[in-house]
C-alpha cells in the first residue's frame, strides 16, 4: 500500500473533459431562458419610467423657469431635481438587473453620488424607454391580430374578406414569423441599448479606470512585497525550528561518539546520530518542498496535487477537470492555494475531508478548496491574507466563506489566456 493511502489520502482523479463555459450547464441554460422571460416584463416597467421620466422633465423645465428671478430659489430647485433624477437612476438600475442576472449592468458606477450624471441619464434615455414601449405595441398588435384572425375562421368567418385558403395561410404564416424576429430582434435591441446607454453615461470615465488600476497595482505591489517578506520568515522559522535543532543535535551526539571509550555507547550513539541526520534530510526537504515543488515544473499542476494528498494528515479528494495545462504563474498560485488551505484544514479545521475542485469556466481557473471542519477561519492570518495577494497579484479573485460551525470554502478565481 503506498505511503498516501496508509494516512487516508483519498485521490479522485478523473480524466479531463472539456469543460463547460459559463452559463451553459443546465442551472445556467435555466437561468438564462428565465431573463429572456423577464425581457417583456422590463421594457414594459421601462416604458413605464420613460414616461415618468418625461412628465418629470416637463415639470422641472417649468419650475427652473419659474424660479430664474431667485438664486436661491434656482439652487434650491437644482438640488431637489438632482435628488430626484438620483432616485429615477437608481431605479432603472434595479430594473435593468431584471434581465442582467448575477452581472453588474453598470459595474463601478457612481451614479448615486453623482447627481449631474444622472440627470445627463435621465434625459438621454427615456426615448430608449419609448423605443421599447413601441415594440411592445408592435408585438401586442400582431399577437391580437393573430388571436382575431384564427378565432374568426375556427368560428367560419373571414377576415377582412380573406378566407383560410391555404395560399393565404402560407402568406400569413411567413408574414409573422418575420414580424415576430423582428420583435424579438427589436427587444434585445432595446435591452442592449439600455446596458450601453447606461454604462456609458454612469460607468467610470476611462481616466477614472486609470485611477482605479494605478491604485490596484500599487496595492498588489505592496501585497508581493509582504508576501515575500513574510514567506523569508516563514522560511527562517521552519529552518530555525526545525533543521537547526537537529544539526545541533547530530553535532551532539557525534561529539560525544568522539569521546567515549565503549563500543556498545559508540553503536548506540552513531545510530542516534544517523536517525538525527535522516530526519535533517527530511526536514530539509519538507522545508524546500514549501518554498518550490520541484514536481510542479516536471510533472505539473495535476501530480503536484496528488503528492499534496498523500502527504497530508488528512484524506484529500481532488477533482481536476482541466483539458490543458495552466500557465506556470497560474498554476504556481493554484497550487499554493490548495496547499495552503489543506494545510489550515489538519492544523485549525478539526477536519476530516478536505474536497479540492479545480475547473476552466470561460478565461478563468477557478480554485475551491472545502473541508468539513468547524470553520472560523480568519480572513486577516498570515497564510490566508497571503493567498490573496498572490492571487490579486495576477489579477485574481480570492473569496473566503467560513461561518463558525462550517464548512470552510476557499475559492480563488485565477486568469487565463
């Protein structure tokens, strides 16, 4: 029986398969039929709002009017109509997520704080509103049409003198199937041209994305060099701790062989001497295996986390589902991500499985590490805070879930060409 298996590693390796894109498993086939279902429902609360937008706009254009003789009148009026054009965005907002599902429709928006941006939004948008109300009319007018017209000739009428020939029904048939894509057609126009819309008119100036990036590349930078500094202690530590005390030891007891003058001490402490220095190369080798698996670069990502699992206390089931092999960075970072969060699992977790899925959803790797333990874990310790620096250092996701009582759920979202 091997090594691994004699401490309960349970390996779960299946082949690679390719992988299923975002959104079209079944959960997400499901989802995405429910927001096409929801598109008639949206345009019509947007015609709604168009309207309300209008009637708002109308009765601000003739308040400011009203109020041009009084400063203090006209500034009092331009904050009450920002406040309100605030709301009237925040609103379309919460519509807009109707059809967006988990997708931001704006993401970085600052259309709250902003009251001119919204007025700007405001103004612009509710002919879009119109736009969408016309091709609901358009399509509640062929719906209506096609009701009346079958309904007449199950009842043995005609229509508009035509009766149901079967020339006229062809004609007919073709006649709606191209009304109906293009209303179709017409509504995801309308909904595409609302998200546009309002990114680009709520969404972050490109000079404000700049900031944004400058200021998440600084911080990453400063998340290395911690990350750095504080594996070197790590490492200090481990060697400290650990190789030191041994060479010390072995140094010892050879010391001692040297002076003794019987050969049963002499066999005892050479034999003690050789146990200290194989467990020195043990260490040695743990320590280096820490830093850098060798196997990563020789072997890859899939057989570095197979000797995880026979190395770990604790049994470990690993489910790869990658068709190709990552880049070295990504596969570096996700290989300290899992190694890391077993690790907690058999020194915190009070654990007894630890499930490791690893899968390609779109450009991203994504990284979910799970254990059965009492959960707790701390967002802010030393080897979880620097898991998420390495990942954000690659323009990664980390995500920690660890209510107290558990599970424990480590999800890093890695980036890949």
């Amino acid at each position: 029986m091997p090594a691994g298996e004699s401490r309960g590693a349970v390996i779960a390796r299946p082949e690679p398969t390719r992988p299923l894109e975002a959104g079209t498993g079944p959960a997400g086939r499901a989802g995405a039929i429910g927001r096409a279902a929801l598109v008639p429902v949206a345009l019509l609360a947007g015609t709604a709002t168009a309207l309300l937008q209008l009637a708002f706009l109308l009765v601000a254009a003739v308040v400011v009017l009203a109020c041009l003789a009084s400063v203090r009148a006209r500034r009092r009026t331009a904050s009450l109509i920002l406040a309100v054009t605030g709301r009237l965005t925040a609103l379309e907002l919460r519509r807009l997520r109707l059809t967006a599902g988990e997708e931001d429709p704006v993401p970085g928006t600052q259309a709250r704080y902003d009251g001119r941006r919204s007025l700007s939004y405001v103004m612009a948008r509710w002919p879009v509103g119109i736009l969408g109300g016309a091709v609901l009319l358009l399509f509640a007018f062929g719906l209506s049409t096609a009701v009346r017209a079958a309904w007449s000739w199950l009842n043995g009428g005609n229509v508009d003198g035509m009766p149901p020939t079967t020339p006229i029904l062809l004609y007919l048939g073709v006649a709606g199937l191209v009304l109906l894509f293009l209303v179709v057609s017409g509504m995801a126009g309308v909904v595409a041209l609302e998200r546009a819309l309002a990114r680009r008119m709520l969404g972050p100036s490109p000079t404000e994305l700049l900031e944004r990036r400058i200021a998440e590349l600084a911080e990453s930078r400063a998340g290395i060099v911690a990350a750095v500094d504080q594996e070197r202690r790590r490492i200090e530590r481990d060697l400290h701790d650990g190789l030191q005390q041994r060479l010390v030891a072995l140094g010892m007891l050879i010391g001692r062989a040297r002076r003794g003058r019987s050969p049963e001490l002499l066999d005892t402490l050479l034999l003690q001497a050789h146990q200290e220095a194989r467990d020195a190369l043990a260490d040695l080798r743990e320590v280096a295996w820490r830093v850098y698996p060798t196997g990563l670069d020789t072997l890859g990502l899939r057989e570095a986390l197979a000797t995880v699992a026979e190395r770990s206390a604790l049994p470990v089931r690993i489910h790869y589902d990658l068709a190709e092999r990552p880049e070295p960075t990504v596969e570096t970072a996700a290989y300290f991500v899992v190694c890391e969060a077993v690790t907690n699992a058999a020194k915190h977790a009070d654990a007894h499985l630890v499930t490791v899925h690893l899968a390609r959803h779109g450009t991203m790797i994504v990284v979910r590490v799970e254990d059965d333990g009492r959960g707790g874990a701390d967002p802010e310790g030393t080897g979880l805070s620097g898991l998420a620096r390495r990942v954000a250092a690659l323009d990664g996701r980390f995500r920690l879930d660890s209510p107290p009582g558990g599970p424990t759920v480590v999800t890093a979202e890695l980036p890949c060409a």
